[in-house]
C-alpha cells in the first residue's frame, strides 16, 4: 500500500517533524521558568503568514504541559473582526474555561461567567481571572491566543487585556502567562493605536524563515518513513524558491512527493510541482494579496516583477518613463503607489531604501499568472 503523504500544507496542521525554531523554543522556556517564579511576562509571536505560528504554539503548549502548567488555546477566527469586545471577551474567557482545569467543587464552570451578568467587559473579565484562579491549584496557567490580526483594532479587545492583566488585584492573586500571536503589521496597528500596549506585551518573538540547513533537515525527517527521498538538487531548488518559507516549503514538498511516486524528480516535473504550488498558493492568498492592489499599483508593481529585483523609487520612475511609456500614468504619484504596496504587504522595502516584492513565491506567481509570462 502506498503510504499517505507526509507533508502538511494546510495552516495550523502540526507538521510530521518540526523543525528549527531552536531559540524560540529556548527563549520560551526561559519566560515560562520566570513565571513559574512569579514574574509573568505576557509575550508576543510574530510573523507573516504561513511562517509557522500557530505550529510554534502548538510546541509551545506541549512545552508548557510538560512543566505541568495548565494551558489553554484560544484560536480567534475572523468573525472576531466583526464581534464586540463583551463577545470577544466572553470567547476568550470561555476558551479558557475549555482548556484550563477546573476545581472539581465548581460545578458548572460556565457559571463562572455567567454569575457575572451584565457588568462592564473590563470589570467582568477581572472577576473571571480571579475566580478562576480559585479553581487553579498549579502556579503558571499559560493562555495562548492565535490570529490577534484579526481582531477589530477599534474594539478594544487588547486594550482590555492590557489593563485587566495588569491591575494590582491580578497581579498579586493570580499566575497566568499569555502569549499572543500575529501577524508583524497587525501587531504595528494595535500599538500605533494605542501605545501602552506595545510596552505591556514586552517579550517578543519574531519568526523568520527557516534557513538551507533547517530546511533539509525538515525535507529528511519527514521523509524518513516514505519509499521516496528529494536528493540534494531537489533540496536546493526547493530553498530557492521557498527560502525556507514553512508554509510554501510544505506545499511545494507535497507536490513533488505526488510526482515523485511516479517517476524521478526531472527539471519538468519540478517545473510542474512548482507550478501546481504556486496556482495553490493563489487561491489560498497571493490572489488576494493582489487584488487588493489598485490598477495604477499594479503597474508599478509589474515593473518589480520585471526587473526581479529590488528597485529604487528613481529606478521605477526611470523604468516607467524610458520603457513603459504610458500616456498619462502620474509618474509624480509613484511613491505614493510604493508606499501603498507597502501598506498592503505587497512589497517590502530594504534598509537600502529600495523596494522588493515581498517574497519570491509571489513574484513568481504574479509573473506566471497574473502577468502572464510563463515559467
Ligand atoms: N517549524 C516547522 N517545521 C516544519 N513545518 C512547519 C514548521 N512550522 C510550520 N510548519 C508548517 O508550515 C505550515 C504553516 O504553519 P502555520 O503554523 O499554520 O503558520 P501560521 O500560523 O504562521 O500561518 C503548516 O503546514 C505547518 O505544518
Ligand atoms: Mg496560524
């Protein structure tokens, strides 16, 4: 019989062996060990999408069990957008209610939330720490709360947790570690928004791409039970084009392990898996990353795609009045249509100053499906 694929391109799926994030999980089981002291110091993971946080998380969590802390999960979907703090509160509490143990004299834990009626969500959620603590006999009780992004930033929702998390009442009574995670500029818009909340959550990690090492050792361990192996060409050309992203390393993975059950890896058949991933990768997130862009964006954003590589506002301007000749674009308007890619995440800029699509994965779907040059 043959044996099921092992990679794992969906989000939030554990992958068979995870891989790297050595210091991330180090650094967490130094904060972990100053909150079981007492010294709680909430914590914030960061990273673009697919890089591997809610997989991080997931470590994290066993990490934490395995010190004998109570943990609980909280995943906020993006119906969070749309909900309003009491709602969102009450989520979270209540996810907290699913995951944490309870005394086994509350009966009905829920009651917990429900005894507290209509008072203020600040005031509420207080109340809820304390009481619950009550029932916590263990002296760290780590709560994660995935897809922060999500959250309406006029909602107040993290503001709340800042300042119920730290009046003096909770502090002294209670033990709990939260840890937050986000994507980078979700993140930036809640602290642009309201400052202290960028200082309260002081701990952060912010999660890279793996790199060739940590990429091949990844590519081998989850390979390590399947009738196939990726010989060293095909590694390489897989960190070539991924650059170690996790998601997109596990799709394109599990592409050419499809084709590989039918032949060896070719230049063709490579060309073909990578081609099938990035046509995924479009209708998972690149489409909608560049739809989002504006019609006289997309044209500067097809100089970037172009060039293949990182470009200066002159040399786009240069690029777009020498090559492109377009009767009438604003060229005056070219770093307004920069910054705005920027906004988007559509493009990234280097500390050189100049701009870049934000990773290689996308320029090569925009230039094979959306700009329509082929592979
Ligand atoms: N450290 C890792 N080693 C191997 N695969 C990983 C690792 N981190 C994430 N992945 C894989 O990458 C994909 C995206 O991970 P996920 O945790 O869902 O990212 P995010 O939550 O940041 O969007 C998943 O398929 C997961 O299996
Ligand atoms: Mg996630």
């Amino acid at each position: 019989m043959i044996k099921p694929n092992p990679f794992t391109p969906q989000s939030g799926w554990e992958p068979r062996f995870f891989g790297g994030r050595e210091e991330e999980l180090n650094f967490f089981e130094k904060v972990l060990s100053e909150s079981i002291k007492g010294a709680a110091n909430h914590m914030v993971i960061l990273g673009e999408w697919g890089t591997g946080k809610t997989s991080l998380a997931k470590q994290l969590k066993k990490i934490a069990q395995s010190q004998g802390c109570p943990t609980a999960f909280c995943p906020l979907s993006n119906i969070s957008s749309r909900s309003a703090l009491k709602d969102t509160i009450h989520l979270i509490a209540q996810e907290m209610l699913l995951g944490l143990p309870k005394d086994a004299a509350v009966e009905n834990a829920d009651n917990l939330l429900k005894d507290l009626g209509q008072l203020q969500p600040q005031v509420k959620f207080t109340k809820f720490l304390l009481n619950l603590w009550g029932t916590i006999e263990d002296n760290t009780a780590v709560v994660f709360i995935d897809d922060v992004q999500n959250l309406d930033i006029n909602a107040g929702v993290i503001d709340t947790l800042r300042s119920v998390l730290s009046r003096d009442e909770v502090i002294k009574n209670t033990n709990y570690l939260f840890v937050l995670l986000s994507t980078p500029r979700g993140w930036q818009d809640f602290i642009d928004k309201h400052n202290p909340v960028g200082r309260f959550f002081r701990k952060r990690i912010y999660l890279e791409n793996l790199d060739q090492v940590e990429t091949s050792e990844i590519i081998d361990k989850t390979l390590s039970e399947a009738e196939v192996d990726f010989n060293d060409d095909i590694k390489k050309a897989i960190y070539d084009n991924t650059e170690g992203h996790p998601y997109e390393l596990q799709l394109l993975c599990s592409n050419l392990y499809d084709s590989q059950l039918q032949a060896n890896i070719t230049n063709d058949i490579f060309i073909k898996a990578l081609k099938n991933t990035l046509r995924e990768l479009g209708k998972d997130y690149f489409e909608a990353l560049y739809r989002r862009a504006s019609d006289r964006e997309k044209e500067v954003l097809s100089i970037l795609v172009e060039k293949n590589k990182p470009l200066s506002i002159a040399d786009i301007r240069s690029v777009m009045i020498t090559e492109k000749r377009k009767a009438g674009f604003p060229i005056a308007n070219i770093k307004n249509f920069l910054y705005r890619l920027y906004e988007k995440e559509i493009i990234k800029r280097k500390d050189s100053g100049e701009f870049e699509i934000i990773d290689p994965m996308f320029a090569k779907y925009l230039e094979v499906f959306e700009f329509q040059k082929g592979v």
